[in-house]
C-alpha cells in the first residue's frame, strides 16, 4: 500500500514533540513485525516534515499529522482483520479440497487397479485359447497342399488324355478324307469308261441322256481320251486304286468286251469295300468319342471331388485363423484397456502422492503465514492501543483518500457525472440522468466509508436532512431508501485508462448503468465496459471541461504552483471562481488558473497522469492538461426541455434522440441541432437517431422536425 502517497495527500499539524517522539519509538521497535511499520513510520516522519515545512513558512497545513497515523492505523488493521479472514476461508476451502481429491484419487487408483487386473486375466485367458487352436492349422495346410498335388496330377492325367483323343481324332479325320478321296476316284474310273463309247451300256446312256444327238467323235477318238484320262488320274489318285486304273487302262487299250465287264465289276466291289469301310470307321470313331466324354466327365468330378475336399479344407483353415484372429483380438482390446487402466492408475497415484506433498506444503505456509498475521495484527493493535492512550480516536478517517491500490478511498460531497455526459440526478425515489420539462441541477452525493468491508453507503439529503441511500432493488433498478440494506453497498472501481470509476453494487455485482434506451434510467440491468457505465466524480465546485494541447503562450496564464500533493480539490481551491473562470492540472503536479485559453483538443487518453494527492483524478499529461469550470452554482443536469423546440429548418418537432419515441410524419424529416441538420423524405415514421440519419453535429442531443406533404401544399 502506498501509504507515503497518502500521507503526502493529507498533512496534520503536530501536537507534541513528546507524543510524536513517543509514536515514532514505539513504531521503531514493531518494525521486524512487518514492513507495514517501517511504511507507517516514514509516513509519519513525512507527515511531521511537511508540517514542520509548512510552520517554518509561517502556516500549517491545518491538520493533525497524529490524526494521519490513528487513521492508517485504523486501516492496515482493517485489512490486516481482512486479510486473515481470507487466509481462514481459503485454507479451509483448500484443505477441504485436498481431502475431497485425495479421496477421489485413492477411489479411483484402487478402481482401476481392480479393473486392470479383470482385463489382464480375461486376455490371458483368450491368449491361451488361441494358442491352443494353432496345432490346427499345420494339419489343414498339410491336407490342402496334398490334395492340391493330386489335383494337378490328375489335372495332368486330363491334359495327356485330351492331347491323345486329339490326335486320334485328327487321324480319323485324315482317313476318312482319303476314304472319300477314293470313292472319288472310284467313281471317276467309272465315269472315263462310260464316255470310252467301248461299252454299249454307256452308249445307250449316253444316248438316252442326250436325246436323239448322235456322238461327234468316232470310236477311237474316245477311247484314246479315256486311256489319256486314266494315266492322268493314276497321278493323283489313291495308292489302292492304282491296280484298278491300270486294269482300266489294259481293257481299253484291248478294247475287250469281257474286260470291261470285269473292270466293272471290281469298280463296284472296290466302292463296296471302300463305303463298308468309311462306315466303319466312322462308327469306331462315335463310339471312341462317345468313351472319351464319359471318361472326360468322370474324370472332371474326380477333380471337382478334389476341388471340394481342398475347399474344405481351407474353410476349416479359414474358420480356425479367424477364430485365432478373433481371440487375438479380444486379447489385444482388453490388453489396451489394462493399459488405460494402468496409465489413469499411475497418473492418479502421482496426482495424489503430488497433492498430499501440496497440502502438506500450504499447511506449513498457511501456519507461518498466518502467525505472521496474528503477529502484524496484534502489533497493529499495540500501536491502536499505544494512539488511544495518548487520546488519539480508533476512528479517524477525516482525510483519508487513497491508502491502497485499486480501491478508491473517498470522503465528502461529489457529483456523478456518466461518460455520456450527464449528470445524475435524484427526484422523489427516482435516479436518473433524464431530460424533463424542468432545469434540474446535479445532485450531491454523500459518501460514507463502511470499515466492515471498506465498502461505500451513497446517500443524499431531504429538505429536512434525512438520509436518502442509493439503493439497488431485486429487480436490479437503482432508487432512494430511507433504511440502508445490502443492496445499498457500493464499490468504487477505478479505470486508469479513461480515469473513470466504475460504481458496483456489492450483493448484485453489478455496475451503475444509464440506459439511454428507457429515458436515461440509472439501474443495475446490464454490463457495459463503454461511456454507459463509467462515471467521473467530481466536487460540486467545479466540473471538467475536457484535455487540451498545451500552447506556448496561449494557454492557462496564471501558475498556481508545483505540488507533490495536487489534486483538483486542491488546484480549485488555488484558483477560486471569483478570479478565475477556469483551472487546469498538467504534467502530473501543476495547477494552472486562468479565463480564455486555446482550446485544441487532444485524446482524453493523452491526459493519463494520475494526480499524487487523490486516486482518480488525472493531473494531465505531457504537453497536456485537464481543464476545469469553475461552477459555483449548483451544475445544470440538461438543457431547457425539448416543448416548443424549433428548427432553423422548419417544421414541427416530433421526436428528440434517445427519447425511445419514433417521428411520425410524411414528408421531410430534418435531424440535428445547433443549425446544423440532416434531412431525408419520410412516409409513415422513422427513429429520431443517428442509425436513421446519420451524426450532424456530434456531441450534442439532436431533435426531428417534421415538414409534411399537407403542410407545403397549403404553403
């Protein structure tokens, strides 16, 4: 905590070098407590430093540097109380959930080591099934690969059988080919005699086939054609035959009647001989192909019989490996499962053996950390005790501003003014930031410290001084009460990045919020991190103006000086409104005064310096400073109310931005404010808003002015 910052924002006068000389021993020897003591005792030779500084000057700071030390004291024992009770709660909360994860991990190690050893026993148990089966398999491949060899034999046997009817049939097609061959021959012969004209039998056939024609060629003309006919034939004529056409030839050549009846008579003999024996064979070939096909198909289904029996054998194969691949399976999953088990087994005893070593760690340091404490508090109380003996209050927060990072410790009157740039205001029960038909003015808000749990009670007073709290209802909206309850307890956030404050409620948690959208009501409906829910709290003489570039020559005139304890409370009293219209704080601890100045915006970001003497207020930046008004009347919340409003534009007023009322008109609807207007053609109605118009003049509330069709007519 930085309680030098505090100090230096709040000195006292010193009552006795006695008692101060007394404090600052007694501080001295609580110093090896805690470094509290060692802050708290140069705080208060700080204190004591800067009175003296101020006396030899010829004035005080006007307070009690003691009253600053009873004060301290009073908060670092609140938060040392606080900070015990915390340390109780989280140990006890902590132990409590060592014992509950303990238990759960030594639940869940025993769990799964029960469930690891299952699963190792059911895949021994389908291992030695498997292994069982695998006799099996060398028997079936055995039988397969024998049954297979005497498929290809046989398959062979087929081959060879098949070759052989092949060439049996071929030499059968080849003498059957030369039987016709000769019977062809054989009846050329006849033919040769016929037309030899040596035989009358052929004369009368040769007559009577050509009718009445007598022959053109003479005997011997005939007969030596036929002769020259038979030597030809001879030459490609069937070797059997050759007996016979030399015979032929011999009768011819002798012209013998007797011959050529004998010649006959062997041409028909040898016919005979040669149809009986093309009749035989043909009938010896059926029959061999009618045993081959018979010994074809029996010798298939002897190979098909193979073929079923080696089928058999590798379904048998078949079922056994996929039994075997089946049983290896279920091994492999409850193998995998065991060493899911195993792995959540091990990683929850090392949870465990880890957590026990953790908590018996917190253990240690809660019990020193929490002596320490005992110890800084119990100090802390000696030194209550040592102030109150020497009449110094328990309860003395009279200039108590910042005494610790990230809460915001305030006292006396202020003014809430929203990011929106409004101020809050109370009416009757009723809180809000809201335009009305009256000028309202801010209203003051009190502030009262609560050192239970340095949360804040916000009321304002009633005509006859009675207490009003700021109170958040179940609904989460924000009005007045007589009777402070839980919902009245507020908190103070500060946003160094827009020096705003966040105001919480402590039983919603949830943040002060202006909700443009109802009329400018305050409630707790809603979180925002934007203007909504950001507010600036100022004193009521004076109000911000906004960060402005400094300008050589142009700026604030009047230097009010360079303090390591500036606020704006302290730079406003240095330049007080009847001299000044203005004051502003730059470069972190200068207060300037002054009327008119250049007035160049910068980023409200660029005045980012936080102010020594009050967390929360900005003391500028470099090159920059925060300007103030001085206001010693009571600050407008609005501007006069929106009846009887009219435009530069013309027409007549129907809506003003975020009333939630929509313009209703037809014709032209004119948006803005300040002479300065957007305008577009209506039918029916619109929203009186930036999202239907666009932003004229940005900054400023802006109305609707509606010009109706009717209304031009007239005109």
């Amino acid at each position: 905590m930085k309680f030098v910052a505090c100090v230096l924002a709040s000195l006292a006068v010193a009552s006795g070098v006695s008692v101060e000389h007394e404090v600052l021993n007694h501080m001295e020897s609580l110093v090896h407590v805690s470094p509290r003591f060692s802050e708290l005792k140069a705080a208060t030779h700080l204190a004591l430093a800067k009175e003296a500084e101020a006396t030899s000057k010829g004035h005080g700071t006007g307070r009690n540097p003691m009253s600053e030390v009873a004060a301290m004291t009073d908060m670092m024992l609140i938060q040392c109380e606080h900070e015990l009770t915390t340390m109780q709660v989280e140990h006890t909360r902590y132990h409590g959930e060592c014992k509950k994860k303990t238990a759960q991990y030594s639940t869940t190690v025993a769990e799964k080591k029960r469930s690891a050893d299952g699963n190792f026993k059911r895949a021994d148990q389908y291992q030695t099934k498997w292994f069982s089966m695998l006799n099996k398999l060398p028997e079936l491949d055995k039988a397969m690969s024998k049954t297979a060899q005497c498929i290809k034999t046989e398959d062979d046997k087929l081959d060879a059988a098949q070759s052989a009817r092949t060439l049996a049939h071929k030499a059968y097609l080849k003498t059957l080919n030369d039987h016709a061959k000769a019977l062809e021959d054989v009846r050329n012969i006849r033919l040769i005699l016929q037309n030899s004209k040596l035989d009358d039998r052929s004369n009368k056939a040769a007559t009577v086939s050509a009718g009445t024609k007598t022959t053109a060629k003479a005997t011997g003309t005939f007969l030596e054609d036929a002769a020259d006919s038979l030597i030809s034939l001879k030459a490609d004529a069937d070797p059997r035959l050759h007996s016979l056409i030399q015979l032929a030839h011999a009768a011819l050549t002798s012209q013998s009647q007797s011959g050529m009846d004998t010649i006959y008579a062997l041409i028909y003999k040898t016919r005979d001989a040669l149809l009986e024996s093309r009749n035989k064979l043909v009938k010896e070939e059926e029959a061999a192909v009618g045993n081959w096909r018979t010994s074809k198909i029996a010798h298939k289904n002897d190979i098909n019989d193979l073929h079923i029996l080696k089928a058999n054998y590798y379904s048998q194969s078949g079922v056994v490996r996929k039994e075997i691949g089946s049983l290896k399976k279920n091994e492999g999953t409850y193998k995998i499962k065991m060493a899911q088990d195993r792995k959540v087994q091990e990683d929850n005893q090392i949870m465990k053996d880890f957590l026990v070593v953790a908590c018996a760690e917190d253990q240690r340091v809660y019990s020193r950390n929490y002596a320490s404490k005992l110890n800084e508090k119990a100090a802390l109380l000696q030194v209550q005790k040592k102030l109150v003996s020497l009449k110094w209050s328990t309860k003395v927060y009279a200039a108590i501003e910042p005494v610790s990072e990230g809460i915001a410790y305030l006292k006396g009157e202020y003014n809430f003014r929203s990011n929106l740039g409004r101020y809050i205001s109370v009416h009757g029960s009723k809180v809000s930031c809201a335009p009305s038909t009256t000028v309202h003015t801010a209203t003051t808000f009190h502030l009262a410290l609560q050192p239970d749990d340095l949360s804040y009670l916000i009321f304002v007073k009633d005509s006859k001084g009675k207490k009003l709290y700021l109170t958040e209802d179940e609904k989460n909206n924000v009005g007045v009460q007589f009777e402070p309850t839980k919902g009245s307890r507020w908190n103070f956030h500060f946003l160094a990045d827009t020096l705003s404050f966040n105001i919480r409620n402590q039983r919603s948690d949830m943040d002060l919020y202006v909700d443009s959208k109802t009329g400018f009501a305050v409630n707790t409906l809603r979180q925002t991190e934007d203007g909504r829910s950001q507010f600036k709290i100022e004193r009521p003489g004076y109000s911000e103006v906004g960060c402005f570039k400094n300008k050589i020559g142009q700026q604030l005139s009047h230097y009010a000086g360079s303090f390591n304890d500036l606020n704006t409370e302290k730079c406003s009293s240095l330049c007080p409104s009847e001299q000044y219209k203005f004051f502003g704080l730059t470069e972190g601890k200068q207060c300037f005064c002054g009327g008119d100045f250049a007035q160049d915006k910068a980023a409200y970001t660029d005045c980012g310096y936080i102010c020594p003497g009050r967390g929360g207020d900005s003391c500028g930046g470099k090159f920059r400073t925060i300007v103030y008004r001085n206001t010693p009347a009571p600050k407008p919340i609005i501007v006069e109310a929106a009846k009887g409003i009219t435009s530069s534009a013309g027409g007549s007023h129907c809506a003003r931005e975020h009333s939630g009322k929509t313009c209703s008109c037809t014709g032209i609807v004119s948006y803005g404010a300040k002479g300065k207007f957007y305008q577009r053609r209506v039918k029916g109605s619109t929203h009186c808003s930036n999202g239907a118009f666009g932003d004229p003049i940005v900054g400023t509330v802006k109305d609707c002015f509606c010009k109706s069709d009717a209304s031009q007519k007239k005109l």
